[in-house]
C-alpha cells in the first residue's frame, strides 16, 4: 500500500472558493476509488489561499479482483450441428474465452469472468485530469483552453508512494514539486513521499492543514490581547475567515485615538470587522479597547512594517463615522420617523412611512383579533421608530455600516434616552438575518419581525412580482422562513393566512393574488417541517391542511412524529382503515343520521366507544394536549379492525348501506380533528 497525494496549486484563492474545492475534491476521489474497487484509508483534504490538496492514506497498488458470471448468446444460435458459430465466437473472442469455459443452461451461453486487477497508478493517471477538471464552482476563470476553473493553475503535484503520476490538466503537467510561501519560502519544493509534503512546506512558510492554522491564529490571538489587557472578542465567522487569507498564520496589533471610542461601539466592531477583517479587543467591563488585533501571512518580525498602514486605514474609516455620527446626532430620533416619507420602501408600492402605517393597522388587528401576549404600546413606540437609520448618513452614506441597519436606530434611540425596553425591541427587530441566526429574545421584537415581513410579502403583489422557487431577488423565501422562525419562537397563536388577507387589504394588493403567496407559504412550511423539524413527509402531509397556525400545526405534526416511533403498528393499522373509509365514502354525495337500531354487535361497539371518547377528544384538541389526544383515539383501532373483518358495507339494502356510510364518516370526523390520517405511508 502507498500514500496518494494530489496538489492543485493556483492564483489566491476567494475564502469561499476553498472550501468548495475541498469538498468536490474530496467527493471526486472517494468515488473515483469507490467505483474502480481501489482499498484506501482516510482521505484528508484541506487548502490554502494558494492549494486545494488532498492526502488519502493506504491506497492498495491494485484494484481488487471481481468475478462475476456473464450471459452470451443463446444457444439455438451459438450453435449449429454442433458447431460453434460467429455469435459464440465472437463472445469467447471479445471475452477471451475457450470454449471449456463456459456453461450452457437455461437455453443460454453462461460464462464466469474476472475483471479488476489494473493498477492503480494507470488508473489515476488516466482520471486525475477530469477530477482535476470536473470540480465546478459558483464562479469560474476561462484562462485555458475555454476550460473553468475558479483562478488559473499554475502547478499540479501527484504522487502515489515516491512514483509521479504524470498527465496534463488546464495545460499544466504533474511533477513532484509545489511552492513555498510568496513571501518566506518562494520556491520550488521538491516532495519525495506523501508524508513529508506538510513538514517540508512548513519549512518554507506555509501551514497546509487549514485547521492547524486556525488553531494557531486563535492562540496566538488570546495571547496577545492578553498582553493588552484584554480579549479578543470571539468571531468564528471571522476567523474561518481570515484563516482563508493567510498561510502563515502571524498576528499583529494596532491602536486607533481614544476619542473614536465615544461612537457606539457596534460601529467601531464594524469599522474593523467589514473592511479590514481586524478583531476588537474587548477590556473586562465589556467595552472596545482601542486596540485591535489582525492577522498577517507574513512573519510577527515584520509587524512594525505593516502595523502603520492598517492603523491609517482603520482610522480613516473611524474618521468618516464619526463624522456621520455627529451630524446624525442633530437630528432627535422621533423627527427622523417624520422624514421616513422620503425613503422608498417599494416601487410602486409607497415609502417607509407608508410601511410604518401600515404595520400599525396590521397590530391593531392582530392584537384585537387574536389577544397575543405583548406588551402593544411599545411595539407601537418600538414601530414608530425602527427604520429611521434609513435616514441617517451613517447607513444611508456609510457603506461599510449598512449591515448595522436596525442596531444604529436602537443606539440612537438609546443616545435619545427612549426608554430602554423600546431600544432593545429595536436593536432585535431584524432578527433573525439568515438561517440559523438567533431570534428575539423579546415577543415585542418578534412580532414587529412577522409584521415587516408579512407587508413585505404582500408589497410583492402589489408589484406583479411572481413567487418562485427557483428565483428570489427580493428574499421572500428568507423572509417567510423567518416568520416561521419567529411564530415556532414564541408560541404565537394566529392564522397566518388571515394575517396575509388583512395586509393585503391594508396595503391595497389585488385580493385575487392572495393564493399566489399562500401556495408559495404552504410549500415552503412543508419544507421547514420536513427539512428543519426533520417530521416524515407523509406526516406532514397529514397535518399540513388543518388549519393556517403555524405553531399549532407544527406541534401537531412534532407530537404524531414522535407517536409513530412509539406505536407504529397501531397508527399504520389506522392509516389502512381511514384510507379504507375514504375510498367507500370518495362518491358518497349525502351523509344521513346515525340510526343505531340498524347497528349490528361490531358496529355497536365502535360507535358505543368513539361516543364514549368524543367529549375527551375534543377537550383535548382545544387544550392542545395532543399526546392525550393521539393515545385516546388509539383505543379505538382494535374496533375499527374488528368493524371492517366481520361487517360488509356495500350490501345491497340501501338503508343499510347509508347508515354504515354514515358511522364511518363520523368516525373519520374525529381523527380529522387531528389530521388526515388516511395520508400516512404504510
């Protein structure tokens, strides 16, 4: 067995292109060993700015050897007076066959072949320039050949134990050698084995192993704010970020002028965050030091070098926002609300102060319709003044801030003394941005969340925008999976469909494209609970139609999930009998009263107990209490099995027909308080 080790080296790398190298890399060889039956152990991949490369360990020199039998010709025209004829010889030709080895059987030639058994490296060297080729990323170079790859190639090693599988990709030929570190190791390395390639690489100023050099560059980081009398503030985004743009992991710190340290602090955060990709140093009261700590691909002996430009540039960008701050400041946060009517919110569809407006109708009908538990005179204060850094220079004027929409209102609230419980429901109203993102801790917050979101939603009609799956430029899918986020969040109790039809009338959308957005709700809602919830798709399949609130529905389906691991057998046995109901009761047009005197002993006994559990059933449904309910109505599947063995519903006498149509409709009628059980998979 022998070490495999491929090297793509290239022009720097995009961060995010690195990782997705790493994974296409990685995937192309595990199939690549997978379906030439080639023996290997762990493959490890991993990259630089300059090198996506992956090491897989133990690859045997040979394929394995596979028998297997294959069919030939039939008989009646292999052979004639018993001769072989061109069919049969041409298949013992083609498989390099006698005749001694084959069997005849069935009416067919039958014959036991081996196949694998090349070797490993012709093998390699015949695929490495697809594999190399093949791996596709969201942006691609044309540099060679019309060929696409993320930036150009300029070298390729490939070593299996100490022999170089040689071939060609992007114009570029295999050899043993890579390169060192532009700067501290710029030259040719020769690799001798797989083994050495990380160490010798290490002497020429390169840290291979991506995690090896984030683990380096966060100790070195701890270390050195500690020198500074402080932390440096935890950003694992950033540090996967900046371990992406180095190969050499050195740190360094700089200083900027206490006096920027009078501008919220977030601002500060951002100003080295954004730009610069420079960590704040955090002292112990939890305020920004004026320190922060970057990380260089360079040598720590060089830091008095590069130190003075990276401070100039920070200060500059502290420089333009505290000149935005302080003409933000002239302006008292409830006067900006006022000049809302000059930014647009949506074309065609009205400005921010407009939005505002309407999401305080949208409140009120909320708030009076479905007596959600907040707090409603500050979700309205919090309302009034939620988007007016759309107004201020800083967001509207300073690029780098503009992610901090939404915390720059809450600072400046803060500045303006409003009271602290609006400020905070500010600060979290966007929450959350993106999948995963934290939620509001308050329902104040959330629910001015689900009411943007929901005018956002609805202003898309107003424009003639067509919901799609495929396209979203205008981030509705993010947006209704955030109202969801928000809803499952808090508990929040309200049919969602009703809130769309209320914003609709209030925004003045067309009525008649309400389905449109509702569908487009629907489906991603199954995928949530699906993909996110990880609830079986036939599950919520049977719970999705029951009703428009969210977290009740979503509840429902978690807890028959959850039953269906428990007591499989009894819920299947359900879901055949109710798919039995509804294929007797499909062309039934008039359901008619029960008339118990027509019942025979079965059908007594199943009435006589669903009447018995029907006041509990629905006790439960409106309490919620759904494990209760699904246990409770479980009673019943022995009755129903018994029903559908001895009774006949399709007889002949039409009253008789009618009141078994009748007994099974009411009995459908209480498991559909839960859901359509009929849609559970068997």
């Amino acid at each position: 067995m022998r070490d495999f080790l491929l090297e793509i080296g290239t022009e720097e790398l995009p961060v995010w292109a690195q990782s997705t190298g790493e994974k296409e890399l990685f995937n192309a060889l595990f199939n690549f060993f997978k379906e030439n039956h080639i023996k290997h152990g762990k493959i490890k991949v991993s990259s630089t700015p300059r090198r996506i490369f992956a090491h897989v360990l133990d690859v045997k020199e040979k394929q394995d050897v596979k028998e297997k039998i294959i069919k030939g010709p039939p008989l009646k025209i292999a052979y004639k007076d018993g001769k072989p004829q061109p069919p049969l010889l041409g298949f013992l030709k083609q498989r390099r066959l006698t005749e001694d080895g084959i069997e005849k059987r069935d009416g067919y030639i039958f014959a036991k072949v081996k196949e694998g058994g090349k070797d490993t490296a012709s093998l390699l060297k015949t695929s490495l320039p697809s594999i190399i080729e093949g791996i596709k990323f969201r942006k691609s170079m044309r540099w060679y050949d019309k060929k696409a790859f993320v930036r150009p190639v300029r070298w390729i090693l490939a070593l299996f134990g100490e022999d170089v599988i040689e071939f060609e990709a992007f114009g570029t030929k295999s050899s043993n050698t890579t390169r060192g570190h532009r700067f501290l190791g710029n030259r040719e390395i020769t690799i001798s084995v797989p083994s050495e390639y990380e160490s010798k690489l290490k002497e020429n100023g390169v840290i291979a192993d991506r995690e090896q050099r984030m683990a380096i560059l966060k100790e070195k980081m701890e270390k050195l704010s500690k020198s500074l009398s402080g932390t440096v503030e935890e950003d694992p985004e950033l540090l996967s970020e900046v371990t992406g743009l180095v190969e050499w992991p050195g740190v360094l710190y700089g200083s900027f002028d206490k006096r920027f340290l009078n501008l919220p602090h977030i601002v500060i955060k951002a100003a080295m965050k954004q730009h610069q990709r420079y960590f704040p140093v955090i002292g112990e009261s939890g305020d920004v030091l004026p320190y922060f700590i970057s990380a260089i691909n360079n040598d720590e002996k060089f830091a008095s070098l590069i130190r003075p430009g990276m401070e100039k540039v920070l200060t500059s960008r502290l420089e333009d926002a505290e000149f935005y701050f302080k003409e933000d400041m002239k302006i008292h946060p409830r006067d900006r609300a006022l000049m809302l009517k000059d930014i647009v919110w949506m074309e065609h569809v009205g400005s921010m102060k407009d939005k505002i407006d309407y999401a305080l109708l949208l409140l009120d009908y909320i708030m009076e319709k479905y007596r959600v538990d907040v707090d409603k005179d500050l979700v309205k204060e919090a309302i009034l003044l939620a988007k007016i850094d759309l107004t201020t220079q800083m967001i509207r004027d300073g690029k780098e801030f503009t992610k901090l929409e939404g915390e720059i209102a809450a600072e400046y609230a803060k500045k303006a003394n409003i009271d602290e419980r609006v400020v905070e429901i500010i600060r979290e109203h966007n929450l959350p941005r993106r999948y995963k993102d934290n939620i509001p801790k308050t329902k104040e917050a959330s629910m001015i969340g689900i009411i943007f979101r929901a005018l956002d939603l609805v202003a898309l009609l107003k424009t003639g925008y067509d919901f799609s799956s495929s396209k979203d430029p205008y981030g509705a899918r993010r947006n209704v999976y955030a109202i969801f986020d928000l809803i499952v969040g808090h508990a929040f109790h309200f049919f969602l469909d009703d809130v769309y039809k209320k914003a609709i009338s209030i925004v003045g959308a067309r009525e008649d494209k309400f389905d449109l957005l509702w569908e487009y709700t629907k489906d991603r809602f199954f995928n949530f609970l699906e993909e996110r919830e990880k609830i079986r798709y036939d599950i919520v399949d049977t719970i999705i139609e029951v009703n428009t609130d969210i977290y009740d529905v979503r509840e429902r389906a978690l807890c028959l999930n959850k039953i269906m691991k428990i007591k499989p057998e009894i819920f299947e046995r359900i879901a055949i009998s109710l798919k039995r109901v509804n294929n007797i009761l499909r062309d039934v047009k008039e359901i008619k009263g029960i008339k118990k005197e027509l019942f025979t002993e079965h059908e007594l006994n199943l009435y006589n107990a669903a009447k018995a559990i029907e006041p509990d059933l629905k006790n439960l449904i409106q309490k919620r209490a759904y494990d209760a309910f699904l246990n409770k109505i479980s009673q019943l599947a022995p009755l129903i099995d018994s029903f559908f063995d001895n009774v006949f519903v399709m007889v002949e006498d039409e009253e008789l027909r009618n009141n078994r149509f009748s007994l099974l409709s009411y009995i459908r009628s209480l498991f559909n308080l839960y859901g359509d059980f009929s849609k559970i998979v068997v």
